[in-house]
C-alpha cells in the first residue's frame, strides 16, 4: 500500500473532511483528494420467525455497507379474519386482501353458508372464519461511511494543499513559505474561499514581477485604451483614479464614466439585452453590474489580486491573523475588473461580445 495515501472516514463527507485537517500526516503536504459521499440503503424482509426475516434481510447487504440498525416491525403471529361473502372464492379473496402481502390464509371455515332467497328476496352472504399467519416484518438499515482518499508528498504545489497547510491546527506561516506562495495565501484570506473547487482553472504557477505589473497597470490605469480613449482624452474624460470607494456597510460608491459605461454596457453578454439607450446613473449601475459579474470569475480575481497582494508582502512579514484592508482591496479588484473589460473591448471584432469564457481566456494569456 502506498504510504502517502490515508484514507479518511466519518459518518458524513463534513466529519471525513474534519479528519482531514485534524488527524493529517505531519511533515508532509496534501498534493490530491477523492471523495465519496456517505450512501445508505434500507431493507425490509418478511419471514416465518423473526429471526428468519433477519437473515432474509441480510442477505441483501450491498457490497461495502455495514449494519447500522436492525428492527422488528412486527411478529409472527396468527389471527383470524372474519368476513361475509357469496362464496368460498370470494371469501378467500377479501380475507387475503386484508391480511396483507405478509400472511398466508391457512384454514377457511364456512360458519353460516349464504342463502339464495326466492326471486331475490332473502338472500343472504355466508359467514366465513379465515385463520391466518402474519409473517414476521423486520427492517435493517445498512450505511456506508464517506470517505476521503488523500494523496500527500513533500511539497505544496496545488490550491488544494495550500488551503490544507493554512487551515491545519498549529500551522505558523514561515518566511519561505510567505516569500514562495505570499500572493496566494493573501488571496485564500480575503476571498474567504475555503473549498479547492471555487480554485479549479486558476494556476498555481509562480507570480512572477511581469505578472504584478501587468495587474499594477490594469487596478491603477486611467487611460481608456484604444480609439475610445484617443476620442475621450480629447474631450477630458479619462477615468478617475480615485474613481471606487467601498463603505464600511460593503456598498460601493463609484464615479461613472459615460463613454466608458456606454461602451462595457454594449457588449457585456452577462446583461439583458436593450440597456443601449440607457444614460446616466442608469447606465453606470448597469456598467457596474457587469464589473461585478466578470470580477467575480475566480482567474480574473485573483489575478486582478496580484497588485494588493504584492503591497501587502512589500509591507514586511504577515501572519494569518494580520487584518487586511478589505475595502481597498475590493475597490482595486473593481478598478482593475473595468480596466480588463476595457482592453477586451478594443481587441473585439465588429459585432463581438465580452463573455465569462472570453475573461478567462485572456487573463490566463498574462500568466508566464
């Protein structure tokens, strides 16, 4: 067996994932996960005797299920079953319709036979004694434990072993592990995002000074690239540097920019179509919308991150309990978001549109 991989159980994927964090090999780093939620599967069984309604029951344990609880519905037991009808058949029909599936008629006993009348007038159903066993009925609940498969070797070199080291008891955050993964666990502690899925497509490649500085250019740039900008420079309408300011309650107040908001409303695909004719307010809080919308994809964001990221570290070593600026921090990921729609805007082609997957796409093009 490989000893790199441990296998963490509990009742449910949450408890196995608690034990993840809690009972992981020391020295060692978490490089891959598979898991497997808890399954569980009842059965109910009938038979002569309980005991024999249990064993019919456990014979249908499904592969890798435990017994976690068995129980007896009912017992064996006889009991008679009175009815009246026009004849036997009849009779033993109605008494094995109301005995239910788990009885058996045994003996059927005529106590008054039916009268046939005359011309319809007094005529009468028989009486009939049905003497019936009831079946034993039992219930076994069988339950499988979640599991979580752990790959660790000696070195973080994923999103996923990275969240593991930050979140395990005791962990202290070392110089080397600042200087080699500084940007990365900035971006973990203020996003707030402790599941490796929410990181699935963006890299966990080296932030190198080419990449800081192209995310410098896009948080802190004012200039609207293209012919757009060359025609609002003229008219004095460059974008503001001071232009987002988020409160202390989470609103953000921004200062519009029609030429800009005019051209990311035209061809944001997030948006409802018919916003071309919008002005004013109306028109920035839709330019803002899309902002938001393409701000939010995880790649765009953290490498729109890079430029607080790397004002943080230069500010000397940090712990995990060091208190970031969560307003300048979101106010340079919203700057730096409409700067990138921006650029896309110029590169479009006559009647092209900005898309989620067209984010992408050109923000992993600035990572080397």
């Amino acid at each position: 067996m490989n000893r790199n991989v441990v296998v963490f159980e509990g009742p449910t994927l949450e408890e196995a994932r608690k034990k993840l964090f809690t009972e992981s090999p020391r020295g060692v780093f978490l490089q891959s996960e598979t898991a497997v939620d808890s399954k569980s599967k009842t059965v109910r069984a009938a038979g002569d005797s309980t005991e024999v309604a249990f064993a019919a029951a456990l014979k249908q344990q499904p592969q890798g299920m435990v017994v976690r609880n068995k129980k007896e519905i009912s017992s064996a037991q006889k009991t008679t079953i009175r009815v009246e009808a026009p004849d036997k058949e009849t009779a033993a029909a109605m008494i094995a319709k109301r005995a239910g599936s788990n009885a058996i008629l045994d003996k059927l006993n005529e106590t008054q036979p039916p009268r046939a009348g005359f011309l319809g007038l007094g005529k009468a159903p028989g009486k009939y004694d049905g003497a019936v066993f009831n079946k034993a009925v039992v219930e076994v609940q069988f339950g499988q434990n979640a599991r979580i498969e752990a790959t660790f070797g000696a070195r973080i070199v994923n999103w996923a072993g990275l969240l593991h080291h930050l979140f395990s008891p005791g962990v202290k955050i070392i110089d080397e592990l600042a200087e080699r993964l500084g940007h990365q666990i900035i971006f973990i502690l203020m996003e707030k995002e402790y599941n490796s899925t929410y990181f699935e497509g963006v890299p966990f490649s080296r932030v190198t000074p080419k990449m800081v500085e192209k995310s410098r250019s896009l948080v802190h740039g004012t200039t609207i690239p293209g012919p757009l900008g060359f025609m609002m420079s003229a008219m004095g309408g460059s974008l503001l540097q001071d232009r987002y300011n988020v409160r202390p309650d989470g609103q953000t107040e921004r200062k519009t920019n029609a030429g800009a908001d005019s051209a990311i409303v035209s061809v944001s695909s997030c948006l409802p179509k018919g916003n071309v004719s919008l002005v004013g307010d109306a028109l920035g809080r839709k330019a803002f919308e899309a902002i938001v919308h393409y701000a939010k994809i995880p790649i765009a964001r953290y490498f729109l991150s890079l430029s607080f990221s790397q004002e943080s570290l230069d500010e000397g070593p940090f712990t995990l309990e060091k208190q970031f600026d969560w307003r300048k921090y979101l106010a340079q990921i919203y700057s730096g978001g409409e700067m990138l729609l921006l650029e896309i805007y110029d590169s479009l082609p006559d009647g092209g549109v900005i898309t989620d997957d067209l984010v992408a796409r050109t923000v992993r093009g600035f990572f080397d």
